[in-house]
C-alpha cells in the first residue's frame, strides 16, 4: 500500500493543495491531513486516495522497482508529448552532411 510520504509527493508534484486531494478522493481534509502525518488509515481510504493521484497521472514505485532506497513516486509520460524527432526541425551543418570516412568505417 501506499506511505504517506508517497501520498505528500505526489500531492506536492501536482500542485495539489490537501482539499482538492481530498475531494477527489472522497475523503475529508481532516483525514487527508492525519493520513499525511502518519495516521493509520483503512486500506479502503489508502486505495481512494491512490486512485485519484493515479488518474492525476502520478506513478507509484514500490521499494527496488526501478532503484533502491524506499518507496517514491513519479509523474507519468504524458502521451500528448513525444521526444520523437521531427526531421523538418533538424539543422544539420553541411560540413557533416558529407561522408568522409573509409567504407565500412559505421556510423
């Protein structure tokens, strides 16, 4: 299940202040507040709460998911952008357009 230290930063990573978190969880700002100070909460709470940030786009890691060192957060690849080259964007300098090197040299 989610921590509460996950919970502070990926509410922090959206720019979400504890009530609009806590609307969209289902859940009062009360509770959303002593959840983020450590609070046991029901699990039922932790899985509202993890909803509403997935769909806000937040990805949460679990302990040695991709790194070590406990578990975190991140913000998902949004799909409306790509870092897909667009060749009519490309400036390419003419003294590397020409192919100076001995065939079969790659690259």
């Amino acid at each position: 299940m989610i921590t509460s230290a996950q919970i502070r930063g990926a509410r922090a990573m959206l720019g979400l202040q504890q009530a609009e978190l806590a609307d969209a969880a289902g859940i009062s700002a009360a509770d959303l507040d002593r959840i983020e100070r450590g609070a046991e909460s029901a699990d039922a709470t932790l899985r509202a709460i993890k909803q509403a940030l997935e769909s806000s786009g937040i990805v949460f890691e679990a302990d040695g998911e991709l790194i070590s060192g406990g578990p975190g957060v991140r913000l998902a690849q949004s799909a409306g952008k790509s870092f897909d080259t667009v060749e009519t964007e490309v400036v390419q300098y003419p003294e590397f357009m020409k192919n100076d090197a001995p065939p079969g040299a790659g690259g």
